[in-house]
C-alpha cells in the first residue's frame, strides 16, 4: 500500500491557490501510484485547534466550533471542484483523533518524556509558538516572519525534545528519515544544531486557550497545537484503534508526507519524528517527506497584508478545474519556488493541450473517420519514421514514469508532449490528407492513421492522473472507455485492435481567449 498524506490545512480562512497546489500535486501522485498499479491511500483534512482559530472566532462573535466547520466545508467544496479524491479525511476535532492524542500524551508522561515548569519569555502569536534567543536575525530583532511577538510568563507542560536531537541528526544523515528534495536536508541539519538542547513546550494553559485537546493527566492545560496537528498522519491511519479506519500496519511508514518548505523546520522535520521516536517507533518506521516551495506572485509571497492571495477556487471558474491542475503541476518544479501567471497558465494550456494534444487527438480521429471510415486497418506498411515514432513513444513513456517515480510532475509531462510534438511532426511530413487521395497508398495510409490514433490512445492513458476528465473523453472519443482501466504497465503498442472503430472528435481541450 503506497500512503500519501498532506499537511493538513488550517481553517482560519479561506484555501489559497498553495493550498490547491500542494492538494493537486498530491492527488496527481496518487493517481499516477495506481496508474502504476499500486494500492494508494491519500488522506488529507484539517487542523482545526489552535489560538488563532479561538481569536477568529472571539473577534467574530461566533462559536470557535461553528467556525472550524463553517470554514472546514470551504476546503471540501474546493477539492471536490478540483478532483482532488482522498481516501481518508482527519478533523483534528474528532473523537478518534482526539482518543489517540491522549493515548500518546498519557503514554509520554508515564515513560518520563514530559515534564512540567514554569517559562519567561517570548511568544509568536503568529506561529503560536516560544522563542529563544536563536530565533533572533542578525539584527538581534524576532524577524517579520514571526508576526506578533509578546512576552510571557507561565507554567507549561514540555517534551523532552533534546533527548531525541542526536539521534534524530542520526536518520537525517543517513536517510533513514527520508527528506525530498536531497538539499532541503542540510536545511534540516542546520536547525537541529540551533535546536539540540531545547526542549518543546506541548500544552498552553486552559485561561488562555481552551480551544484544544485536554491533557489527560492535568486538565488545566490543552495540547500544542503542532503536538495535536502532526499525530493526524497516525490516528486517521488506524494506529492503535479498531473501528472504521485501515489497517494502520499496511500503511504505516507512510511513503510521502507532502508539505511546503515553510513547515519542514521545526514542525515536520524536527517535532514530528522526535515525537514518533519517543512513541517507540523504529528508524525502519519514519516516514518520508515531499517538500515544496512556494508560489509567489511576481518573486513576492503571497499575503493577505500585501493583497495579492490568488482564489483557486475563481480560477477554477474561470479556467476550468483541470486547466488549473494542469498548469500547477507542469510549471511548478517539484522543490523549487515559483511565479504564479495567470498568462503563463492560459500560454501552456493553449500551446500543450488545446494546439498540440488537442490538434493530434482531432487529426486522428477525423481523419480516420474521413478516409477509413473510422476502421483501424492493419497494415503490412513500415518505414523508418514510423520506427522513429514507435521509438519516440517508448522513449517519452519511460522518461514520464521515470519522472514520477521521482515526483517530478513538470518533467514528466514535458516528456508527454515531446511525444505529442512529434507526432504532429509526423503527420505534416505523411501528409495523410493527400495519402487518402491515391488509393495506392491505402497501406502507407492506413499504417500512418494507426500510428497516430495509438498514440493518442497511450498519451490519455498516461495524462489521466493529471485531467482525468479530458483523457476519459478521449477514451470515449476512441471509443475504447477500458482505457480508464490500464496500467502505465500494460502500455505496450497494439492498445487499438486492427479493426476497430473510432468515434468523431469533439475538441476536449478548446482554446482559451482572454479579454484584453
């Protein structure tokens, strides 16, 4: 079983176009791991706890539960529009998750890993979490990255982080806790130097924050928000429960957790396998980390302050929901930060898939149906640019699954629409259009129509993971739905029986016009 899962959203606010990035980008490698034949289970959700979702809702009026749902059905309207499909679904508010949280915590305190003490210091109202004097710029100042900094005196509940800081620096190294991409690891490294000696802060006092899971064995305080949020991964997967969830032992390690690069320190690559490692899991048990970088608008990051949140959801109006899964996935490099352009999205989308896929797909089909009265003939006929594009699509199919194989969704496709590029090459230099005028070329003609329709055939097959949608109408177009049903391993030339007859186009990927 290949387990994806994703940072899961915090609803104080609406979804923004990173978050449909990251739950696009997961969705396409899920799709693509049973593609590949795999059994894959996708969970993703929503971390509704935390000090900023009680403020939300003081400020508003409103109960900080009706807030987490009203906010919560947001995020699941938004993936349902954009064909996000999981498999499990966590709200951090659920009994089940909430059980386990406790389990753990009772489970820690009880083996020596918590203690409590009192603090004096600083505070980030923004990150909701403690400060220390490292966590100060050069400029001896708490960076703007922190928001609100305030100070803070009070007792506290504390894990004993700094036990697990060699050990953990240990699996970083060696790649026992598997980090994506490799340079984001010394990233790691480096701020397990700053963190060694520092232990973490795992409750907040009930006076100041109720909105949270209760510690069960001092019910003055509720848990850390991060403490809470990171056990979702486990908890939603069965671990140590029984009823209505998998089996927590065929997904567990989980093979991908995909978060940005703004959560990989200290929350997902520092707090989260210390936590696991103190819960008595194995080096052979940590998980591995997908981490992506950022989508800015013109080299800025994206803000409220600045005014510049891009609405998926809008864009999903505007563009069509598979417009934009295709854009986020082909122009952004796994790992790598990127513009988000409105006239880039609309470029490739034109280029691609309405002018390359889409010119291929319509030539195909309609030609067939003109000429051969959409009968896929066989044919004795071959020559060195049929060889040539037989080659051109084995070559393209294995450098596209050697590009997911390593989440590298921009590669993989530009592997795909090389192929396509050169099957449009193909066809200008074949001219099938005047091969159907001399009947002696009926086999030149027949072998030249196959070759395109075939490829066709393959190219929606190993598109689907990315729009599902428009491959199943190619399908339907071909006229040959068991399509939906292959694996990239079943991909071997012959997908069209000699014989078989194809529907008429319809354009599935129609240009876009922007209004100037």
């Amino acid at each position: 079983m290949f387990y994806i899962t994703t940072a899961i959203d915090y609803p104080n606010g609406a979804p923004h176009i990173g978050h449909a990035y990251e739950k696009i980008l997961t969705d396409v490698i899920a799709r693509h791991r049973r593609l590949a034949g795999d059994d894959a289970y996708f969970l993703t959700g929503v971390d509704q706890h935390g000090q900023k979702m009680q403020q939300t809702a003081e400020k508003e009026g409103v109960n900080v539960a009706t807030l987490a749902n009203r906010n919560t059905k947001k995020f699941i309207a938004l993936w349902k529009k954009l064909g996000v499909q999981y498999d499990g679904w966590a709200e951090t508010t659920a009994d089940l998750h909430k059980q386990c949280v406790q389990n753990i915590l009772t489970k820690l305190h009880d083996e020596g890993q918590l203690y409590k003490k009192a603090y004096k210091g600083f505070y980030s109202v923004r990150q909701e979490q403690y400060l220390t004097e490292k966590d100060r710029n050069e400029a001896g100042e708490f960076g703007p990255e922190w928001g609100e900094v305030i100070e803070l005196e009070e007792e506290n509940w504390y894990f004993k982080l700094s036990e697990h800081a060699e050990w953990l620096k240990e699996v970083v190294t060696s790649g026992e806790f598997g980090i994506t991409p490799a340079f984001r690891r010394n990233e790691v490294l480096n701020a397990l130097e700053r963190a060694a000696d520092t232990d973490l802060c795992i409750s907040r006092p009930k006076d100041r924050l109720h909105w949270g899971i209760e510690l069960p064995f001092d019910t003055d305080f509720v848990t850390y928000v991060w403490f809470d949020a990171l056990i979702n991964y486990i908890s939603f997967a069965g671990y140590e429960a029984a009823e209505n969830l998998p089996d927590f032992d065929k997904l567990w390690p989980a093979d991908l957790h995909v978060i940005g690069k703004d959560i990989l320190v200290p929350a997902h690559a520092i707090y989260w396998p210390c936590m696991l490692h103190a819960m008595g899991f194995t080096n052979e048990q940590m998980p591995t980390l997908l981490v992506h970088g950022f989508l800015n608008i013109r080299g800025e990051k994206m803000s409220s302050s600045l005014g510049n949140i891009v609405d998926p959801d809008a864009l999903a109006e505007q563009f069509g929901a598979e417009t934009l899964r295709y854009y986020l996935v082909r122009d952004v490099v796994i790992g790598k930060d990127a513009d988000f352009d409105v006239q880039r999205l609309v470029t490739l989308y034109n280029t691609e898939l309405a002018n390359d896929l889409g010119n291929l797909c319509n030539r195909a089909l309609s030609m067939s149906k003109r000429s051969l009265g959409g009968i896929m003939e066989a044919s004795d006929y071959d020559d060195d640019d049929s060889a040539a594009l037989r080659k051109s699509l084995a070559d393209s199919t294995a450098a596209y699954n050697e590009a997911m194989e390593s989440y590298d969704t921009s590669a993989a496709l530009r592997a795909l629409n090389k192929h396509v590029s050169f099957c449009n090459g193909y066809a200008e230099r074949n001219k099938p259009w005047e091969l159907a005028k001399d009947e002696t070329q009926r086999a030149k003609l027949a072998s030249v129509l196959y070759h395109m329709v075939e490829s066709c055939a393959h190219i929606s097959v190993l598109l689907s993971p990315v729009t599902p949608e428009a491959c199943a109408k190619i399908h339907n177009q071909l006229r040959l739905p068991e399509l939906a049903e292959k694996k990239s391993t079943d991909l071997a030339w012959g997908l069209v029986p000699a014989g078989h007859e194809v529907g008429k186009p319809k354009p599935v990927f129609p240009r876009i016009q922007l209004e100037e």
